[in-house]
C-alpha cells in the first residue's frame, strides 16, 4: 500500500509538472507548442564556451517544455556554420541558435558570410558575458597594465601575445588593447584558449588577453601574473586585480558574450514565448550558479536591447578589424 500511495504521488507530481508548459504555451496563444524536442544550435564544439552555456539552459528548457531541447554542435568558421544551419532552418520555433559575439558581431567584418544577421536573425536574448583577462609569464618584468605599455613601447614588436585564434575575441580585444596603447606586439593564434594558456606558461609567449576561465586557476596559483581584466567592471572571481579601463586605457572594454537567436521569421508569439522562459531559466540558481561561479555575468534583457547591443559591438569590432587588417583563416 505505501509503495502504491508513493507511485500514486510521483504519478501526480509529473502530472503537474507537465502542466506548467501546456500553461504557458495556451496563455501565449500556442496550444501544443512545442510538440516535440527542439535543437539548440552552437558553433563550438563540446567542451567550448558557448557549448558550455548551451547546455545549461537546454536541460532546465527541456524539463520545463517536458520536450527535449537538444544541443548540436555545429563548430568551424569562427561559428559562421552553426549560424547558417539556423538561418536555413525552418522557421517554426523548433531550431534556435546559441552563439559567441564574435560569431555574430565579429564575423561579418572578416568573412564573407551566406548569410545576414540583420536580415535572417530575430534576436531573442543576450544570456552571459564574461571578460578577458590581461595576463603575462611571470618573468616579464611588469606588474600593471601601465607597466606593460611602457614596456612595450620601448621595446616596439619584441614581445608577442597568444589568442585562440584569428578572428577570435581574444584576438580582438589584444587588437584594440595595442591600438588605443600605441604599442606593437606580434600575434601568435592557437586553436582555442586552452593551448595559448600553456604556451603562455612555458613563456613561448609573453602575454594574452584570455578567456578567464582557463586563466583563472593559473593566476591563483602563480604561474600566470594577472594584470586587468577587460571588462567595464572587476571581476568577482579576481576582485583585486583592476580593469584594463581604471588602470591604464580609459574606456577600454572588451567581453565574451552569448546570446540566443531563432530564424527570422518564426512567429511572433512562438519567439515571446521562448523568451519568457529563457528568462525564467535564467532565474534557476544552479543555473545562475553554472553561468557565474567562473567570472560570467548573466545579462537577460528583452529581444530589442539584444539587437540594440549587437548593432553597437558589430560596428565597434567592424572597426578594430579594419585598423589590425585582420584576414579571416
């Protein structure tokens, strides 16, 4: 009897939990939808930045939809495939897109792409952003960002610094950190962040502007000398260690970002409900948790600030790519 009591409450509770979506979808008009998995797109491979956020949405999304939202990765192109795939698709509501801000702001100023993401995105959502850490090996005698342009500078083209890859926003955020400084150091790009933090270490490089998270235990531990981060504030995971902005170049800024995209012309009330639970997603504390226990900010916001803020880093990159005469690989 109590075994049957409990299955007769677990039954219940499923019941229930079903109901939540069916809710949500019939109070936005939507009767049914989704009836059945959904693919989330990157263009990262497993393991990448953006793989990493898709999947922690995509398992809250999947129990609160009771329909899986499958994560596909898509890599290669400095993310320009993932994107495409999701331009092409059917615009039904069923294919979204998380991707990197240099694959949606960066790459239209380095490659000539088979698609627009003015003309065949609907922004949904910018989820997270991260900074870039300004880091050396230690042997190089410097302990601030001021110290390291003053180096630099007297020493034109002798040191050169690690990105993960042309075209990445590692690799940018160096570019427009050597044009405000007025200073020339040579770029030597890796495949990924994670093979730039070792050669960094073993001081086949001097210097990066890397991703915080494989940088992070390096710094604590001493291998790695952090000297700012990029964006407009500290980070909470290295609270002692000032911006690029505070320290050395006024206005500096520079971030990682991710966001979700749906196909241009999915309907309008599909893309308002994903939304809202893209949001209420963003409010679960483990996932809140996932998104910031390694430096990233979780961002929200409604679909017009999304586009508003891809319109600015589109042109701001546009810019940075021209000055570095930055070719795609």
């Amino acid at each position: 009897m109590v075994q049957l009591c409990f299955s007769i409450r677990r039954v219940a509770g499923v019941v229930i939990a079903a109901a939540v979506p069916v809710a949500a979808s019939v109070a936005a008009g939507l009767p049914g939808y989704p009836a059945k998995p959904l693919r989330m797109v990157t263009g990262s491979a497993p393991g990448g930045g953006s793989d990493f956020v898709a999947r922690a949405l995509a398992e809250k999304l999947s129990e609160r939809f009771g329909q899986q939202v499958l994560v596909d990765n898509r890599p290669g192109a400095g993310g320009a495939i993932g994107a495409d795939v999701v331009a092409k698709a059917n615009p039904d509501g069923y294919t979204l897109l998380l991707n990197t801000g240099s694959a949606i702001a960066v790459n239209p100023a380095l490659q000539t792409l088979p698609y627009d993401v003015t003309r065949d995105f609907a922004p949904v959502m910018q989820v997270s952003r991260a900074p870039f850490v300004l880091a050396v090996n230690p042997a190089l005698p410097v302990k601030t960002a001021s110290d390291l342009i003053r180096l630099a500078k007297a020493n034109q083209g002798k040191y050169s610094y690690a990105s993960s890859g042309i075209g990445a926003m590692s690799h940018l955020a160096m570019e427009l950190f050597k044009n405000m400084a007025g200073v020339h150091v040579v770029h030597v790009p890796y495949r990924g962040s994670a093979p730039a933090a070792v050669d960094l270490i073993a001081g086949q490089v001097q210097l990066a502007m890397n991703n915080i998270v494989p940088t992070l235990p390096h710094v604590k531990s001493g291998r790695l000398r952090a000297l700012g981060v990029s964006g407009p504030l500290r980070s909470p995971v290295l609270p002692e260690v000032p911006t690029v902005a505070e320290s050395a170049l006024p206005g500096y800024e520079a971030m990682q970002w991710y966001g979700v995209l749906l196909p241009a012309k999915v309907p309008k009330p599909v893309a308002a409900l994903l939304h809202r639970e893209i949001t209420a997603v963003l409010q679960i504390p483990i996932v809140r948790t996932r998104l910031t226990e390694e430096g990233g900010d979780i961002v929200g916001g409604t679909p017009q600030q999304f586009a508003a803020y891809i319109a600015l880093e589109t042109e701001k990159w546009a810019k940075v790519v021209k000055a570095a005469g930055v070719k795609a690989e």
